[in-house]
C-alpha cells in the first residue's frame, strides 16, 4: 500500500496542475474531521440524504422484491445504510451487506454501526470503487436480487469519465434487474456551496490541510502547513466544487518514499478534491448510457439533494 501511495503521488505532483487524489483524504484524522464536515450546518448533503432515506425507505425497498444482497460503495459511518435499512425486515428475511472503503478506519466504524442491524451479515473490503465492485462480482452466486449504494455524492468525487467508468464497473458486476441507489448533490446558489466546502469554522480547512499531514508522516515529506491556505472554488463551467491547496511562498518540497523534490511557485495551487454537482434530467440520462433505467427519484427541494434508483437492463 506505501508503494503505491508513494507512486500515486509522484504521478499528480508531476502533472500541470499538480493534483493529490481526494482518495488519499481518508485516514484516520481524515475520516473523523470529514464526519465532523458531515454535521456542520453548511453541508446540508448528509441531512437532506437522510431525510429521504428515512421518508422513503418503506417504497425504495418495496420496488426492490427478493433483495438479499447490498453493496455499498463509500459507507462512511454506517449511518446511510442503517436509515435505509429501518424498514427492512417488512421486505427482506436476510440480508448480506457488502462494505467497499478505502478507509479502514470508516469500515470499521460502519460495520460497527450495522452489528446491530437485525437480519444483516456484514463483510467489508479496503479497496477503491472499481477494484471493490469487481471483487463482489466475481464472488459465488446470489440467489436472491443485489442492490448497489452509492451514497453521499461520493460519485461526485469523479469526473465524467471517471463516474462512467464507475458505473460500467458496477452494471458489469451485477446482473440484469438488479439496482443502483444513487445520492447525488445538485446545482445550488454558490454562495451555498462555498460555505459547505469552506466553513467558517475551518473543518474543511483542517480535512485539506491532514493529507499534508499524511503525507510528512507515512512518505517522508516536509510540507510545512503554515505555508498553505485551503481554497474552495465554484466552477460553474464544469458545475463542480474545487478544492485546492495553495502555496503562499515560493518553496521546496521533498518526498523521501516517491523519491520526488518539487519546486513551488509562491500562489501555486495542488488541487486536491472535485465535487460535481448535477441537475437532475442530465444525470438520470447519463446513468441510462451506460446500461440502466432510471425507475424512480426522490429529491429534496430544501437542500437540493437527489435520490435515484435504477434498474440494470
């Protein structure tokens, strides 16, 4: 795993712009401030999603007879699961939950979350998205119907093609008339997703700023955080957050495990996270591209958050 973190950051560090894959956000530090994030009054996202899993949870899973199997991408804390599972036992007997994190640590804590979930067996697996899906894949038959969870506007985190790619893999893995679940946070004034993505409080700051941290401690760097600033951008163009790192004086940075020294311009940004937001028609026709039909939406007008649910074809 050092290995390939060192090769990773070799690679977006060297690239115009240089970039740091948000999956590295995720330690342990990482996950507990990104909860923290979760629960500030100006990241609306995890709320609204809880609202309608909690509010509709009853016809999400009517629509899905002889479900036996889930597989959650990104499960954070548990949490979404156990809303969507509140009402669970009316439709299912047994249940077998599959966890897929590159965070040992938030599989850890969603597992623990779900033990007691009645009816459920819970398995997880540290992996990536598209090498997580792939694994479930090819494991023995389900007998019964699988549903796929992609929660949190975690497929936000790609870019296009990337998401695409994410969801090929997960029709790739599942067969037909199984289903995808899919959160996915939508276009909102900007003013709203700058406080989200740059609170007042400096959360967002501090969630940024640790894979610095991680960096100095598991590859041998020596990034010194008081010459960054966190910066969140809106860009319109790309209805995407950014979030960026930025340099505030002209530095050089060593990274012992990538064997990588870097020059750094004073004002020169390493772009860290992008969060895409969406509208729903077009994302409903994007899903639909790549092997799906959309079956139902919930959304929530107040915080402007999307659920959809897809029936692979």
């Amino acid at each position: 795993m050092r290995q390939e973190f060192a090769s990773d950051i070799r690679y977006y560090l060297t690239l115009t712009p240089r970039q740091l894959p948000s999956r590295y956000l995720y330690d342990a530090l990482g996950s507990a401030l990104f909860e923290a994030i979760c629960e500030l009054p100006w990241y609306s996202i995890t709320r609204a999603e809880g609202r309608l899993l909690v509010g509709h949870r009853d016809d999400m899973l009517a629509q899905l007879p002889g479900l036996t199997r889930i597989v959650e991408l990104g499960p954070g804390n548990g949490h979404k699961m156990s809303a969507l599972l509140g009402g669970a036992r009316r439709h299912a007997e047994t249940l077998t939950a599959h966890l897929i994190d590159v965070s040992a640590q938030a599989l850890t804590a969603a597992a623990r979350t779900l033990a007691d979930v009645e009816n459920l067996r819970v398995m997880t697996h540290q992996a990536s998205f598209e090498a997580g899906i792939a694994h479930v894949g090819r494991l023995p038959g389900n007998p019964g119907r699988t549903l796929v969870l992609c929660l949190g506007s975690n497929i936000g985190n790609f870019d296009p093609p990337g998401s695409a790619e994410v969801l090929t893999r997960i029709r790739a893995s599942i067969g037909r008339h199984d289903a995808l679940l899919l959160g996915a946070d939508l276009v909102k004034p900007e003013r709203d997703l700058l406080l989200a993505y740059d609170d007042p409080l400096g959360v967002s700051a501090a969630f940024n700023l640790n894979l610095l941290v991680r960096l100095n401690r598991e590859l041998g760097a020596n990034f010194d955080l008081r010459a960054f600033d966190h910066r969140a951008v809106w860009n319109g163009a790309l209805s995407r957050m950014e979030m960026h790192l930025v340099a505030r004086s002209a530095q050089r940075i060593h990274i012992e495990a990538a064997d990588l020294e870097i020059d750094l311009m004073a004002g020169e940004s390493i772009w860290t996270e992008s969060s895409y937001k969406y509208r729903p028609n077009e994302l409903v026709s994007f899903v639909e591209r790549v092997g799906f039909r959309a079956h139902a939406r919930w959304i929530d007008e107040t915080d402007q958050c999307a659920l959809m649910l897809f029936e692979a074809v």
